[in-house]
C-alpha cells in the first residue's frame, strides 16, 4: 500500500504517452495566465489584510505619532518605555508599520506565478542532478536561523537590557530581506567547496537528490519542530486560551474596531493579529496550489481535498508557523520520492 507521500506510479509507455498527447485543457492548465487566475486568492488576501490590518492602524498613527514625539510609550500596565526617534536612518522605512500580512500573499503571487509550468520529474535521462542546488540547500537552515530565530529570541528575552532587545527588534523588522542576504551568501560560501562536496558525493554512492534532501529534511523539521513547541507553550503553559493569542475579535469590524482604540497597544494588538493571520493563512494557499499542480500532471494520487485537510489537521495540533514548515516538506518528499522512482 502506497503511503501519502507516494506520487502516481506510471510506466515508462504512459510516461511517453502523456508527454506527446495532450488535451486542450492539459495545454491551458500549463500556461501562465491559467497560474495568474488560480493565485488571484493570493491577490484577495492581500487587499483584505490592507482593508482590515490598515483601518486598525490608521486610528494608531495619532497615538504613534504623539509616542514618536514625545520618545515614551506608556502601556497598559503603567510602564513607561523610552524609544528611538529613528532607527535605520532612512525616514521612509523608518515609518512603514504595515507589516508581511501584505506582502507575503503578494510574494506567493509572484512566486507561484512565475514558476515552471510543468512540475512533473523529468525523465531518467535529466534526473541525474537535482532541481535543488545542494549549496542553497545547506545554507536554508543556517540563513532561517540567523536571519529570524536569533533576533525573535533575543528580542523577548528578560535579561537583556531594553536599548538591545529595541535593536534587535528593529533588525527583526526586515528579515525577509536578511534572511534573503545571508541564505545567498551563505549559499556562495558552500559553493567554494564545491569539488570537495562532488567528491565526497561520488565516494559516498548517493544521488544529488539524496544528498539535497538531507539538508532540505533538516531545515523544515528544525524549523517546524520550533514552531510547534512554541505553539505548545502558548496552548498549554501560557495560561492564555489559544482562540485569545489568534483569532479573538478578528471577525469584528474592522471599523467598530478602531473607533474603540484609545493607545497604541489597542491598535497593534489586532492589528498584528491580522498580520500574523494573513500571512500563515497565504503560505498555506500557497502550498495548496503547488499540490494542486502536482495532482495536475499525475504525481499525486490524492486531491488536494485530502490536502487541505491535512493542513488543517497539522494547524490544530502544532501550530500554523509548524504547519506551514511541514507541508511544504510533505510536497518536497513527494518530488524526491517521484524523482527516485523515475531513476529505478
């Protein structure tokens, strides 16, 4: 019996027929404009996070406003904190506020957009080097753990002085852009070792695809195994019910909502909410429709009815931060598994 990370088995005759006879349908399933109108929810996700996340915010900026004057935010709890009239330097960035609730379905777009076209595993005669590159493969964990991890974490902890957790924080900001530097750098360093890595690969008697897969297991079960325990925290060691922390007074009106905003924390509060919720809610869109793809060409033996539900299923006990990581590594096995059997 076949497991689900199983592709479609086919033989070499099928694989031969299904790649010189296609149907209109299978011809306009493998065109961009077919791509641009199935992520066009991507599109939606992103102006609804603007409508909602931007209407909280635009009854904060007085607040924000009157902090950034003063360079003290009093919270809730009387506490008086001293800020920074400006971080980077740069006034522009210095003022964005809206956070990756916007721009994430938006870089799902373009990316799911401007992907191949035809995801099926090439043939036994092109399996022989992987799709992935096994530099940027090793370099994926590292990067995710420079570029977010250890300023998330420094910026909570209680035993660093504010000034620090502010600068770390503001660091924090960027990532996606951070991230993105150091995984290329890090990507360019592996890859001066390159004739060592070849060699140790031929002497070793693994694919390419193997070897990448390591590295690519490695970085979605780290990376979703943290995740998940923080989900487990917040769930059952916070003390604080879990529907509070991600979705409670989220399907209010946006309008009703900021009318009620009387500081800053009453503002961010929802709005991060928001934020948090586009931006999870994106990334598994994003995975559904690369399955959906896979289903397209024949590599998969389920729907993405099963999918979905298998996200959400994955959402409920781990977590959405788990839950993206090990999806997408689920569809990362399902190609390797494809690839191996076309080599056999």
């Amino acid at each position: 019996m076949n497991s689900l990370s199983d592709p479609v088995t086919t033989t070499a005759t099928d694989r031969k027929d299904s790649t010189t006879i296609k149907s209109p349908q299978t011809g306009f399933r493998n065109t961009r404009l077919y791509r641009i109108l199935k992520a066009i929810p991507l599109i939606l996700l992103a102006l609804l996070c603007n409508y909602t996340m931007g209407t909280i915010l635009q009854s904060t900026y007085p607040f924000l406003n009157e902090a950034s004057s003063s360079l003290e935010l009093e919270l809730d709890d009387n506490v008086t904190v001293h800020l920074r009239s400006s971080f980077y330097g740069i006034p522009w960035l210095d003022k964005l506020i809206k956070g990756i609730g916007i721009i994430a379905p938006l870089y799902y777009f373009i990316h799911y957009v401007s992907g191949p076209l035809e995801t099926t595993p090439p043939s036994p005669s092109t399996i022989s080097d992987s799709p992935i590159d096994i530099h940027e493969a090793k370099a994926l964990f590292p990067a995710v753990l420079i570029g977010y991890y250890i300023p998330t974490v420094v910026q909570k902890l209680p035993m660093v002085s504010l000034s620090v957790r502010q600068i770390f924080c503001g660091y924090w900001q960027l990532y996606p852009i951070w991230l993105s530097i150091v995984h290329h750098g890090l990507s360019l360093w592996y890859s001066a070792a390159a004739r060592t890595t070849d060699i140790k690969r031929l002497q070793s008697g693994r694919s390419s695809s193997d070897n990448d897969m390591v590295h690519v297991r490695r970085a979605y079960l780290i990376t979703g195994s943290i995740s998940a325990a923080v989900y487990f925290y917040v769930r059952f060691l916070s003390g604080i019910p879990t529907c509070d922390v991600f979705i409670r007074g989220m399907f209010h009106s946006p309008a009703a909502v900021a009318a009620a905003v009387t500081s800053v924390t009453d503002g961010m509060v929802p709005a991060m909410k928001y934020d948090a919720f586009f931006t999870f809610v994106s990334g598994l869109l994003w995975i559904s429709l690369t399955f959906g793809d896979l289903k397209a060409e024949g590599v998969l033996r389920f729907g993405t009815v099963r999918v979905v539900s298998v996200m959400l299923l994955v959402v409920y006990f781990f977590g959405p931060g788990a839950a993206t990581a090990f999806c997408w590594g689920w569809r990362e096995e399902i190609l390797h598994v494809a690839k191996r059997r076309l080599m056999v």
